[in-house]
C-alpha cells in the first residue's frame, strides 16, 4: 500500500518545503520526493509551481508515471508545460494521451501549436482527435471518447467476452458495453457485471438494457454530466443524429465538467469572471482581469446612485439623518437581492427549476422578500426611532419592505429571463443585480422620505 | 429505445400540464404518463408536487420501479413520501433501500420514526445499517456501501470469478474489487477489466494494483468526494483504523456529495443558509428562514455604519458632496472584498490552496485588489471632478484605492481563518465581508476627506 490513505487528522505536512525542494537544483532529492508521492500529488505540487520551473521535475518522471501525471494536470497547465519541453517528448506526450485528453489540451494552444502537434500524430490517433474537433466546444461530442468498445445484439456472451479480449485494452472503459444492430445504432447497455455473470451462450441483445439513456453529439456537456449525475450513470453512449453510437462519456468526464460549471457559477455569484486555470497558477495580473470587468459595470451603476442622491439633495439637506441610513439600507436590500439570485440560479443550474417556472419562483421569492421586509423592518424600528426619531423609523422601515420584495423579485426574474434568452443565467451576478438595487432601492427611499416626512 | 435520447433541442414539453396531470383525479392517465416516463423525470415531478399529493403517483408504480424512483429522491423528498404511505409499502421500500442509501434517509427523520424503521427491518440489513449509523455523520463511513464485493490474494482469476457469480448480485459495485489478506487488511484492488481480461490461473495477489488510494471511516466525506473526482476513482476502499477493509465509497455517491457541497457553497456565497433540498420542495417560510440569520448579521453591521456616519455629521455637513458617492464607495470596495472571499473559497473547497498558503494568498490578493483600486480611481477621478470639483473626486479615489486594498485583504485571509479555527471558510459569506468592509472603508472615506479637504 503506497498510496495516502485518508484519514480524519489534518495535513501536517509543510507545503512551502516541497515547493521550495521541486524549485532547487538537488535534482537527486527531487527524484526521491518523486518516487513517494503519488501522481496527484505530483500534479498538485507541479500546478503550483510558476510555470518556468515545471519542465525540470517534470521530466524526471519516468514516461508511464510522466504520462499518468500529465493526464492529471489541467489542460492550461498541461499547455505551459509542453512549451519547456523538448519536441520529441512533447510529440510522445501528445500521442500518448487519449482523444478525449488531447482535445481539451489542444482547445488551451495557440492554433499553430496545435496544427503542428496534431500533423505529428500517427493517423489513427490524428483521426481520432479529428473527429472530436469536429465538434462544437462544451458539446458532448467533445467530450466524449470515441474508444469505445462496443457489441452487437446477434453475439452470444462468450463471442462478446473474446471480443473484450481483443479491444479491451484500448477502450476508454468496457463497464458500460454499448449493444448496436449491424448498422452501429444503439440498441441498449450491458454492463460487465451483467455480462460476466451470465450464461456463455445467451444472447447480448436478450440480457441488454434496452431502457437507456443516450445523447446527441450537439449536447451541451453540461446537460450530460447533470443527467449522469442524477441517473447515478458510470457511462453515457453519445450517438449522431441517425442514433448511430459514435462515443462514450465517462463518469469521470462528469465530474470534472460539473466542477468546472459549479467554480464556474461560483465565480459568478462573488462578482469575478471564471478564472479557468488552478487558482495559485494565475497570475495577479490575470486575477484583476477576471474582475476589472464587473467591477467597471458596478461603477458605472454607483454613477447612477450618485445622480440620484444628487436629485434628492434637498432632501437630504432637509433631514440630514436619512443620510446614516443609506448603506444600512440599499445594503440589506443588495443583500436580499443577491440571495434570491444565487439560490434561483443554482436551482437553474442542477435543474430543479425550468424555465417554464418563472411565475410560480417569482412569486415565492416575492412573499420570502416581503416576509423578510417586514420581519427586519419590525426589529429595526425601535432602535432607530431611539437614535433618531420615529419619522426616519418610519421611512426606514417601509423602505425595508418595498426594497427587500423588490429585490426578490428582481433577483429571482432576471436568471430565469437570461436563461430564456439564451444568455448564462450566472452572468446575473451579485454585483449587477446588487447595482440595479441599490439605484432603485435609493429612489424607494427618498419618495417614501418626502411622503412621510412631508418634505 | 424507451428513454428519451438528450439533444442540443431544448425541451418544449410544457411542465405546468405534467403537474397538474399528476394532481388530478384521472388515475388512468397518470398511469400512462408514468408508464412511458423514466425514473428520473417520475423523481423530478414528484419532488415538485406539494407533499401531500406525492403518494398517489407513486402508489400507481410496480413495485420495482417505485423502488427505483424512491432510490433517486432527496433524502427529505423521501421522508415526506413515507409519511403518505401505507406501513407495509413503507417497510418494504426501507427494506430495500441499499445501506447506504436507508443510512441518509434515517438521517432525515424523527428519531422516533426511524427506531421504528430500523426495527422492522431484516436482521442482516440491520445490522449493515447500524454499522453506518455508527459512524459520525458527513464522514467516509456515513457514506460507503458496507456490502463489497472483496477478493483474497490468494485467489487465482478462475476462483474470484466462481466467488462473483455467488455474491455479484448483493454487492454494491463489482467493478472495483478490493483486495484483501486473511485478516480482511486491503492490499490493493483488482478493476473487474483486468480480471476479466486476464488468464484464470493467474494469483489475484500478481494483478491487483498495489499502488491505490484509501480512506479512514472518520474521514470527511467532502475529502473523500474531491480526492476520487482528482484522480478519477471509480470506487475508493474505505478501512478501519487497523486498515481493515470495511466498505467502498463508489463514483455516484462522490458526485452527490460534490453537488450538495457545491450547493451549500454556492448558497452562502450569496448569504444565505443552505436549503437542504429541493428549491421547488421548499416551502416560503422555510426560505425565508435560510435567509434572515444573515440578514440580520447585516443589518447589525448596517448599525455600525450608521454609528459611522453619525460620528462624522460634522465633516458630511461641511461637505454634503460626500453624500452622494457613499453607495458607490462602500459598494465596489465591497464587490472587491466578494471576489476574493469567493475565488479564495473556492479554491480552497477544490483543494487548490491550502492553509500553509495564508501569506502567497493574501500577498497576491493584496496586489490585485491594490492594481484594480488604482485602475478604478483613475477611471472615476475626471467624471467625479467633473460632477464635483478635484478635492471629492481626490478624497473618492484615494478611498478607492485604500478600500479595494483592504477589501481584497481582508476578503482573502478570513476565509483561511475560518478554516484554520476549524469553520466552514463559506461562512466567511459575501454578507459578512461586505458588512466589515462597508463599515471600515466608510471610516477610511471620511477620515480621508478630512486630512484632503482639510475639515
């Protein structure tokens, strides 16, 4: 057992040691803190290195270790790392992956590198690859392997079991066994547990599930790893628009897709643009990129709350108090605001909520809002009107109310409008709703001031 | 074919009518609508009915597929649908449930109800669920399936094979097969591929992968979840503190257990409490309740800023200008502060930072958050000047500068704060980050002005 085993007591292992070992010139100790780690380890360390100082350890790795390492890293990291390396391993690296690995490394390269790398291929490998190009980005025919080791409904399960024999090695995985007729269209699954335990001579098409899910080459991947995740599937066979399977996605394949999605969706929610690279991989340059640009939407929003505390300067002027009040409320309203959007969104994003939801969401996130109004308006109150006196109470409280209902409704509509036309509902984000809110939340303030205080 | 093949089409079945198909009073209909509907679409509408209109669909189902829709419902979904069913239909579906699969569903009832449950259950799964209920919840023991499908080293390829077909069917997973010495210590594991590719007199001990991750039953599920989703594992072998195997952690459960922590993520990101189910299943009140813990955190730091204000009337009065650029100020330097405690988060949930990061962290926030407070106040000097007069437009862009600092700082190290004291860093939720900042940038903003306008 050379591998960690989990346990419960925390890492005490110093990471700063490590990365200053892999970064000196005692290539015989980088070798042996090599040789006891395991590969996510490696890839780990390797990712957090700057990118100058990868080649080195890298290319102390024995090549199958090298290769299972390689495979790990993400696909921006995997592009750094060829560029210090010598062309011939960088071709064998490149031919060795799977298709499925090599089309996501080669959608990070520059189109030249890529063409030249993909030249360099042997055919069948080129052709592969080729085919999975093809396809549109984040679809699942990009996703897919086209390895796929499949049977035929005619065989018996000892034909199917030598069959194994011959291609099982290079298929992505033989658990999932695609069943298709002589013209390649799907007919079901077999899984390797059913087929292994069953007869030699029955059929494959008698023991198949015929009841199986399957996917359109055009699919969004994330479509497909949602559903593989709530159907519990290890794999889904990808087939053409004349159901002729053409590839399989993985579990693993999955499950990455969903984590990307989801740092994806967080990202949005705190107002950044995904960084789409390991995060101590980024430069800082790169991380004030992510976010410059929703930082300018927000100021260009705060433009607006300017003008409007500049139209109600006599009001403001008439009771200076409103003024203490201002971040207290348009923060709570943002607050509110910003809570409806993330939960409808993430409802949107793992498909608890359809578009077809709209009213019914609305609705509830409009009677949360309010409820939420009035319960904070109801504890606000009091200590306010001691601070002040109960006219700005007053004012500060039904603001409380108007605000947060609208805010619920705006932050629970506005995913599901962006979804509708066809933009990424998490392109809602906090700060541009929090923006809208603010600016409207303001001007619920003042009118409800001149009503009250009679101003 | 009868599941329904995923396209790049999006779905044009309106969902309101399935819902009130479901409702109604025509059994016969809804027989048929849940006779050419998958488990998964059947698990979707249901969980989307009121609780109380659950049990007659599902009542409509064959014993096998309502086992099968019962198996993909959310844990608190399940529990409401028991309380609508006949006691012998309730036993029989406990009884069916896999281990694993009953342990999370007893998590979600009264104690009183459960202990009841668990009494009439079979002595064998009795005993298999007791055995995870003995575990701490959200651990690696919570999770496994105690039913493993495990070989002997000694074994050759023909025996494990013969011992498959005896306990293949019982076993949660056959695909990854841990192996085990006499004393049941694992040893490595065995993928069904290699056994089945592999000549029948070959010692299991020769082709099991030695090299292989494990895990302690007290290790958290999250961790268990993020190390398969690395290094893509199909099933992780989880062991006692005697390294004794006790059970398999397999791929759907990881993918779950990311999903849910995703959600709890994604949720306190923008303020609010995890729901814990499904959003349609939820009722107001119960959001409403997820939301106003943080909302009421808010607007305690909402009275800070108020006393902030207060304290500085005099220096407001001399300059009412200041007024109106207090929304934009604390906003974006509050947006600034979101961005990093969300990235950090992130990073830190996915494994990518770690806690012996704290200073590389914060450094580099520290610069990113200084490089877009300087772009912004450059950005905003000439318009403000412009709207204003140089001194305000001064005071907001030195703030600027100063508060994104700050916000970028602090928004970076309290997460890892939180984690190195042992909290959850998602707590360091953009309300609470935004509430510090809001009122330690308002106090910069003022003190500023004073020392620049010379008040």
């Amino acid at each position: 057992m050379t591998r960690p085993t989990l346990s419960g007591v925390p890492d005490a292992v110093p990471t700063v040691e490590v990365q200053e070992l892999l970064q000196g010139n005692d290539l015989e100790l980088i070798d042996r803190w090599l040789a006891q780690a395991d590969p996510v380890e490696i890839g780990e360390e390797l990712s957090r290195l700057p990118k100058e100082r990868r080649a080195v350890p890298f290319r102390l790795l024995a090549k199958d270790r090298a290769l299972e390492v390689f495979e790990l890293l993400d696909p921006s990291v995997q592009q750094e790392l060829l560029a210090g390396l010598r062309e011939t391993n960088v071709r064998q690296l490149f031919e060795d992956l799977d298709p499925d690995d090599r089309a996501r490394l080669t959608e990070e390269m520059p189109a030249t590198v890529a063409r030249q790398l993909l030249a360099g291929l042997s055919p069948n490998e080129r052709r592969l690859t080729s085919t999975l190009l093809g396809y549109p980005e984040d679809s699942a025919g990009r996703l897919m392997s086209p390895e796929v080791a499949s049977l035929l409904a005619s065989m018996t399960v000892e034909q199917a079991i030598s069959r194994l024999r011959h291609i099982g090695h290079s298929a992505e995985t033989i658990y999932a066994l695609p069943v298709t007729d002589g013209a390649r269209r799907l007919l079901g699954v077999l899984g390797l547990r059913d087929l292994v335990l069953a007869d030699p001579g029955t059929p494959i098409g008698e023991l198949m599930d015929t009841n199986v899910y399957s996917a359109r080459v055009d699919t969004d991947q994330e479509e497909v790893a949602r559903l593989m995740r709530e159907a519990d599937l290890l794999a889904l066979p990808i087939v053409d628009t004349e159901d002729r399977l053409v590839g399989l996605v993985t579990f693993d394949d999955a499950m990455r897709v969903l984590e990307e999605e989801d740092t994806e969706d967080v990202a949005r929610a705190g107002g950044s643009e995904p960084l789409g690279r390991p995060y101590l991989a980024t430069s800082v340059v790169q991380l004030a990129r992510s976010r410059i640009i929703w930082l300018l939407v927000f100021l260009g929003a705060g433009a607006i709350t300017v003008n409007v505390l500049a139209i109600f300067e006599t009001t403001l002027a008439a009771a200076v108090a409103l003024a203490f009040f201002v971040p207290l409320v348009i923060g709570t309203a943002g607050n509110t605001g910003a809570q409806s959007a993330t939960t409808v969104t993430r409802a949107l994003a793992v498909g608890e909520v359809r578009l077809a939801d709209l009213m019914p969401v609305v609705g509830r996130e409009g009677r949360a809002g309010l409820f939420l109004g009035v319960v904070l308006a109801a504890i606000a109150f009091v200590p306010i009107m001691a601070f002040t006196d109960a006219g700005i109470a007053g004012v500060v409280s039904i603001t409380l109310v108007i605000a947060c209902t609208m805010a619920s409704l705006l932050g629970s509509a506005l995913p599901i409008g962006a979804k509708r036309i066809g933009v990424d509902p998490a392109v809602m984000s906090v700060p541009l709703i929090t923006a809208l809110i603010d600016a409207s939340g303001l001007v619920v303030y003042f009118l409800v001031a001149q009503i009250v205080l009679d101003l």
